[in-house]
C-alpha cells in the first residue's frame, strides 16, 4: 500500500496550480495557466522513470511505463484531467488535512462561517474515521482529477519500485479543457497505442462506469415584433410571451431536478430575452438512444406548433449533439468493465456500477476507437467549495489501477469468455 503522506503530498502540489479552464477561449489549453501544471506534470513522470514522455503544442501529456513480461499483453492506459472547473475559482487553492474524520460538521472557515455538514453532505459520513482533504471554503479543491492524476502518478511509481510486480505495456495520458467539455478533442488515440483505457475521473470509491448520457444542445430564439406600446394592438408580437409559452410546453417534471437514474430531461440553462428577441439555452440528456432522438425532435415540433399558430416563422431551433453514451461501445469488449471490477474486489471494494447523468472524456475517447470505462477518483461534491476527498479512497484507486496491470498481464480469456 502507497504511503498516505506521499499522495497528500502529492495531492497538494497539484491542487495549489491554478489550472481553470475557460469555455470563452477557443485555443487549446484553453488558459495559459494549464502550462504550469502541464510542465511540472511531465517533468515528475520522467522523474519517476516513466518512459517516452511528451507533452504536445496542445499540452496534451502521454507517457509509457514498459511491459516487464515476455508474453504478449494488451496495451492498456489510464487517463485524467488536470484543468479544473470554470463553475468556481481554482485560484489560490489551500487544502485543509482532517484526521481521523469523527462524523461531525468540518469548520472549513470560521471568519465566513462556512461548514461542511454531514447533516446536508451525508456522505461524508461513509468516511468516519478516515483523512479527509477539504478546501478553505473560498476556492474548489480540484479533486476533479488532480486526484484522478495523483491516483495514477502514484500507481506508476509504485509499479517501477515493485518490479515483482507483473504487467504489460501501460500508457498514461493527461488533459487539458476535460470541464470545458473538449478534454477529448485532441487527444491522438493513435499515438497513445492503447487497445482500452479508463479515465480516473468518478466520484465515491468502489464507481465503475460506463455508460453516460446522450448529449446535446439547443438554442431556441423568438423572433419578436416591437411596436410603441400605445398603438401595439394587433401589431405587437412579444417574443418572450411565446418563449414562455415553448418553456410551458415542455414536459415539467423532465428536469435535472426531478429525475434521477436513467430519466432524461431537458435542461433550461439560459434566458435572455427583449419583446423584440428571446433566445433559450437548452441542454438535452438521455441514456436511451431513441428517446434521445424523441426529446430533439419534440424541441423542434413545439416550435412548429407554435409558428403555426403565428402564422409565421417565429421561433427557430437549432439543436447540436454533444456526446453519445459509451455503452454501445463498451459492451462489446465487457472484459474490460470485468477486469476493474476484479480489480475493485481485490482491493476489498464492492464496485458501485451505475449509468454516469453527464459525460465523461471516456465517452468520447470510446467513440474515436479507445474504449474507455470511468474508474472513481474519490472526491466528493465536485465543482465547488465543499469539494473534499478522502486519503483513503486515493489509496484505493491506486490499489485498483496496480492489480488491474496485474490482472491484464494474466490470462485473461476467462473475461472474453462470455463475450463470444
Ligand atoms: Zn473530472
């Protein structure tokens, strides 16, 4: 087992470089700041003795750990992020140690008074006893990934100082822009070599996924008429009665906050609106391909409806898919969901499977040919200031990535088994 002081070392030197992504930016990395961690991360794995490591003009990171067997074995890999979200600050990042966590509130600023209370975060509660790594209550921790990336620097290393320890070849690729929703977008399958891999990027320990959401994105814009209102009648049109009007038409209980498992919704995001022009920012979520489909073309019918009725063309719709569920592309390669489970049950884990409500790198990097499943990364509460993470479930995730090269590099026929 990795020593607990190493990966909150480790942990800390990530988190305290500011790498926000911005989704206004249309270069790659989005923000120079991902530079910082970028350089520092692929110097750390040459360090380490990690071999063939590049970093290219797009920071994208990629290195091997060579195979210490004789007898063929699948190349496999492990992917991160290390941007982390633009919901929150990332900026000036102080993360706090708790030992031996007592199950009670975590004080995480007394000037400001901000708490992080199992009574609202109950999961905090799975980790009593454990060492848990918070923020200060003014910034994220950026768990999402830089534990993800802990989690693999750790398990590399520990493979090169156990050289007993047997595997294949392993590939280790790190992202910029994963929040920005472009983490795959450049990434070269082809040069990273690998015939599946699994993005560390899930959230409480024991999480194995792969199966995420249909996505896609819908502007809708109102075409108004603006008239002085002391002759309007019969001239006026105000576009955002009829934007109310659409927003009314859609099915109110499909909403994030009135689904859960595998319900799909549509997500109103934004309003902007003026008599004269009303545009509406949709997102689209399902894991079912056909009430996918189903849901873009109801977005498109309630325009219709509402054009008939005005005689005119006065709403539009534009609707952009954004990514697909992974499922179709993993389910013919099952072993590789099998192997992280076994994995899982020898570090004493009950693997936690269930259908991702977002989308991950993995789902993307599975349709541009790399099967990629999602493994937990151990943080909780994403994207804001109750981020935490315990050590333990750190400890864990590098457990599991060192016995899933050890189980790799056996004989692996009896996981293709049931695929034939
Ligand atoms: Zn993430």
């Amino acid at each position: 087992m990795i020593e607990k002081q190493h990966i909150i070392d480790r942990f800390k030197s990530y988190v305290i470089i500011d790498t926000e992504s911005d989704p206004n930016s249309d270069a790659t990395p989005s923000t120079e700041k991902q530079w910082n961690l970028a350089n520092k991360l692929a110097e750390e794995l040459k360090q380490i003795g990690m071999e063939d490591v590049t970093l290219d003009e797009n920071a994208y990171i990629m290195a091997t750990l060579p195979s210490n067997v004789s007898h063929p074995v699948p190349v496999i890999g492990f992917v991160s992020h290390f941007d982390t979200s633009p919901d929150f600050t990332g900026a000036n990042v102080k993360p706090q140690i708790f030992e031996n966590y007592d199950g009670k509130d975590i004080v995480l600023n007394k000037e400001q008074n901000i708490i992080l209370s199992p009574d609202y975060f109950e999961d905090l509660l799975l980790y009593k006893g454990q060492t848990i790594i918070t923020t200060d209550g003014k910034t994220l921790l950026g768990a999402d990934d830089k534990a993800g990336i802990t989690e693999i620097v750790s398990a590399m290393e520990y493979l090169i100082n156990h050289p007993e320890i047997k595997h294949g070849k392993i590939r280790v690729g790190f992202t910029p822009d994963e929040e920005i929703g472009r983490g795959a977008h450049k990434f070269d399958v082809k040069k990273f070599g690998a015939e599946w891999a699994y993005t560390m990027d899930g959230s409480q320990v024991g999480e194995l996924e792969y199966e995420n959401f249909n996505a896609a994105g819908a502007v809708v814009t109102v075409k108004g008429k603006i008239v002085h209102p002391g002759s309007a009648k019969g001239k006026m049109i105000n576009s955002m009665y009829i934007a109310t009007d659409y927003i009314n038409s859609l099915p109110r209980l499909e909403t994030p906050e009135h689904t859960e498992g595998r319900e799909g919704f549509f997500h109103l995001h934004g309003f902007k609106g003026s008599v004269d022009e009303t545009k509406l920012q949709y997102i689209i979520r399902d894991h079912d391909k056909k009430h996918f489909e189903a849901r873009k073309a109801m977005m498109q019918r309630l325009a219709d409806d509402l054009n008939e009725q005005q005689e005119m063309e006065v709403v539009t719709v534009e609707i952009k898919d954004q990514y697909f569920n992974m499922r179709e592309k993993i389910e013919p390669v099952m072993h590789i969901v099998k192997i992280a489970k076994q994995a899982m049950e020898e570090a004493g884990i009950e693997a936690i499977i269930k259908p991702i409500r977002g989308g991950t790198d993995g789902s993307q990097l599975s349709f541009m040919g790399l099967p990629c499943p999602n493994i937990f990364a151990g943080g909780h509460n994403f994207h804001g200031r109750y981020e935490f993470v315990p050590v333990e479930s750190m400890q864990k995730a590098v457990e599991v990535i060192v016995n899933i090269a050890k189980i790799t590099a056996l004989d692996i026929s009896k996981f293709k088994k049931e695929e034939e």
